[in-house]
C-alpha cells in the first residue's frame, strides 16, 4: 500500500518545511556585506586620494551597470519562459526552435556574442538596408546600451529556458492530470497550477542567474558602454594606479553581488515559509 | 435506457505490453460500478480512459453521448466527469478554498462569490469545513483525499470516477473517505470505482467488474460475485484480497 505516493509526499512535506532558526536570527552573512562596505568607507575616507577620486569617478557607471542588469533581468525572464515552455512543446517547429536556440547561443562565448551584436549586427541590418533600399536601416547606428542590452537578454535567455524547463519538469505529472481531468485547457493548466509551482522551484537557481548575470554585465565594458569597469579602465587610462582602481572596483561588485546574494536567500525564506 | 458510459471494445498498448485487451462496459445514470482485480490488470487504464488522460488504440468510448474519439472539445467532456486519484493531487500552492475554487472560475466561469458558496457549502458535506484556508500540506491524507473530493464536485460533474482513493491513505483515514464515497452513492451520484475495500464494494456498488490481464472476466452483483462466483479466477483473487 502506498507505495507510489509516499516518497513523493514525504519530499514535498521536507522542503515545505518552515525554516524558523536562520529568518529569527540575523543571517550572518550579512556581516561580510557590512565588512565590505565598511572597508571601502575607509579606504575612501582615509585615502581620499586616490580612492575618492576614483569612486567619484565610476559613479556613474555603477548606475549604468545596475541599470543593464535589472533590466536584461527583467527581460530574461520573460525570454527564459518562452524558451523553456517551447523547449517543452509538442509541435515539432516550436521544439525544434526553441532548441535550436538554446543550443547555438550556450555554445558560444557571452563576449564573443557581445561583439558580434555590438560591431557585426549593424553590418548585416545596413547592408540589409541598401539591398532593400530601405534608408531607416541602410544608416542604422548601435546603439550601445541598446545592443548590450539585447546581448545579455539573448545568452542568458538561453540559460534561463533551461531552468524553466527543469522548474516545470519537476511538477509531478498529477498536477496536470488533476487540472486537466477538471477541465482546464493545456494553457490554463499551465498558467494557474504549474507555473506558480515551478516558480517556486526555480527561485534559487534564477536568484543564481541575476549574481552571474550582475557580473557578466562588466564584459559590455568592451562594446563601448561605460559601465563600472569601463570607466575603471578609463580612470586607469589617466591616472596609472591599478592596485587601487582595480581593487576598489572589485570591492563595488563585490558588495552588489553580496547584497543580491542576502536578497535571493531571503526571497527564498519566505516562499518557503509561507507556503 | 441510454448509458452515460459505453465502451466498447477498447485496446490499449503500452509499447510491448497489451493493458487493455477488448473490454465493453456500459455504465447507466446513477450507477456506481466498482472495478476489482490484481494490479497490472488495466483497471486504473480503463478508469483513465473514461476522461482520455489515456488515449486508446482501438474501440469505441462514448460518455453523455459524446463519442471521445471524435470530441472536438475534450475539455467539455472533461467538466461532466470528476476524477479522483490515488495520491490526491491538490493544488501544493493554494489554499483547500483556493484548489475548490480554481476550476469553477477558470473553466466553469462562475463568480468568486458563487465559488465560493459552492465550496464551502461542499467543505461541510466531506467533514472539513474549518480546513478552507488551510495548506494541502497541512492535512492528513483522508482530509486531502475529502478535498479532493470535494474539487471535483464542486464541477457538477455527472460522473465520478475514482482511481485507489484509498490505497495511498493510513488505514485509519480509510473509512472517513469511503463514508464520504458512500454518502455520494446514496445520494444518485454515478460512479466508478477501481478499489480493493470489498466492504465499500459490498455496500455501494450495483455491479462489481472483474479484471484481470486488461479483460473483463467477470461482471456481477455483489452478493452473487462473493458469494456464489463460479469463475476459478475470481474465486483465487477474492480468496486473496478477503484474507488481508
């Protein structure tokens, strides 16, 4: 008797269980944040020159590094859904793309990715352009952030469809016969028992994605964007001091990564506490 | 009088292995049939097929009738029949209230208020009307299995079909579901059972169906079949599911 359910009960009941210790407690990572944080303080306080140059300096650029990140983010994930629902398809051309698309974009480097959209997209869109004696795209110009933006959203798009798929993959097949035996459509299944499941699941893998996708951010520094580490290399360019330009920028990245880490670690606490 | 259920002569291979091998059944309004046999013998196959969460190879399937092979709409078909299944699959996400009431607003279009009537009103007929805000894993097995229940009905469905609605439970929530199950019998619910609890099968069914290797070997009333059956099949696998 029981044989078939038990296990499957006995898995969910372990990770729905409430995690009361660490969310009463202060999580004690936060303190390497607080470390960081501090360090930098002094660092800039006590050697104002040249730390605080610097970081007037990169100021703007940590905005345009957060700016590209929240928003190829936000962007991914609307992506990874498409990709990893059509990874999961049943009529062959949307498998077949969607695959397709996963596969070619994981196989080739983000900053090699980066590079082609940034200086040989414009090429083909303007060559397009004259051959269609279309004047709009025959003087198309990339735009910078615009073409960085589009790169990150279609390589870690392709990631993301993979953890979607998984995420959906791990929802018992009951949930669907269950909503489908009521009489819900393919759609509705998805869209109201599945998905709001899956989402769960995948939360600490995505939260995964937005630490990596942070950093990978500072590889449009080379198609002309002037993020955290572009305007690092041009304070560099200037003034010769890379034990303290380099050290402070890893410092920055260092802090938003740790920050973003504590976030997706308390996100994940309370789901799993509130269910 | 039309059956509600008619199958006929149905097949269903999976790969190598035959599960259903012709089986005929009609089912009438208000009937509760209960399917018994050894496991691997197609009854949960045939319950299945009844709503298509399986398709079948071959045969002839017509419910309220509506033939399903050439149902444009299998959804619709689905709204008529309630299913209940083995391991519960409620809803992890929502709420007992929010699992009543998901398919009666998306599917059946009625207004929260209305779903919410018929849910609550449902939750006391299944024993459980305190449980409404409660989490599916917050519950035993019987009162998950009375939700679900209750999820199904609250479709109006015509049919009910259920597949081991015990076999996965405590042997103690076992009774809290059959009286439930009981309860919907006597109230002219049509529905049918693959179950090993004889006592339900005794008390509830018009008609008990014997299967064994994805065939039909022997359909009659209860007293007649544990009483008086002269198949040596039935009379091995009865001897062995009553001595448990």
């Amino acid at each position: 008797m029981a044989k078939q359910s038990e296990p499957s009960r006995a898995r969910s009941k372990l990770t729905h269980l409430p995690v009361v210790g660490p969310i009463a407690r202060m999580d004690p990572w936060w303190w390497l944040v607080v470390i960081v944080i501090g360090l930098i303080i002094v660092l800039v306080t006590v050697r104002a020159d040249p730390f605080w140059d610097i970081l007037l300096f990169v100021r703007d650029g940590i905005i345009v590094t957060v700016i590209i990140t929240v928003t190829s983010f936000l962007l991914v994930l609307i992506v990874g859904m498409f990709g990893g629902l059509g990874r999961l398809s049943q009529k062959p051309i949307i498998y077949g793309l969607s695959s397709l698309y996963v596969e070619v974009v994981r196989g080739i480097p983000l900053l090699v990715q980066l590079i082609w959209w940034y200086f040989a997209f414009p090429t083909v869109i303007q060559q397009i352009g004259r051959w269609l004696n279309i004047a709009a795209l025959a003087n198309y110009q990339a735009n910078a952030i615009v073409t960085a933006i589009v790169g990150l959203v279609v390589c870690y798009g392709a990631y993301m469809s993979e953890i979607y798929r998984a995420g959906i993959q791990s929802i018992p097949k009951g949930q669907t016969e269950a909503s489908r035996s009521l009489g819900m459509t393919r759609f509705q299944s998805m869209r109201h028992v599945i998905l709001p499941q899956a989402i769960r699941v995948i939360l600490p893998p995505v939260g995964n994605e937005f630490i990596a996708l942070l950093k990978d951010s500072s590889l449009v520094s080379v198609v002309a964007v002037a993020d955290l580490t572009r305007r690092g290399r041009e304070f560099m360019a200037t003034h010769f001091n890379p034990i303290e330009v380099w050290t402070l920028i890893a410092l920055l990245y260092l802090v938003m990564t740790l920050f973003s880490a504590r976030m997706v670690t308390r996100v994940e606490k309370k789901t799993h506490y509130e269910r | 009088m039309e059956p509600i259920i008619h199958i006929e002569n149905v097949h269903k291979r999976f790969g190598e292995v035959h599960a259903l091998r012709g089986v005929s059944l009609d089912v009438y309004m208000g009937e509760v049939v209960v399917i018994i046999g050894p496991s691997g013998s197609g009854k949960s196959t045939l319950l299945r097929c009844i709503n298509r969460l399986e398709e079948y190879d071959d045969g002839r399937i017509v419910v309220d009738s509506i033939p399903l092979d050439s149902a444009q709409d299998i959804n619709a078909v689905r709204q008529e029949i309630g299913m209940v299944f083995q391991s519960f699959n409620l809803f992890d996400h929502l709420t007992v209230m929010g699992n009543l009431v998901l398919a009666q607003r998306v599917v059946r279009k009625r207004s929260s208020d209305e779903a919410q009537r018929v849910a609550l009103d449902l939750l006391g007929k299944v024993g459980i009307p305190d449980k409404a805000n409660a989490y599916p894993i917050q519950l035993s097995g019987g009162q998950q299995q009375r939700v679900a229940i209750a999820r199904a009905l609250a479709m109006n469905p015509k049919i009910m079909l259920f597949d081991e609605p015990t076999s996965a439970l405590d042997p103690e929530m076992i009774k809290e579901v059959l009286d439930v199950m009981l309860a919907l019998a006597n109230d002219g619910m049509t529905m049918v059972v693959v179950s090993h609890e004889m006592g339900f099968a005794r008390a509830a069914a018009k008609r008990i169906i014997l299967m064994d290797e994805g065939q039909i070997i022997e359909e009659a009333t209860p007293e007649k079949l544990f009483t008086s059956s002269s198949n040596e099949r039935t009379q091995r696998f009865l001897s062995k599911v009553l001595q448990q």
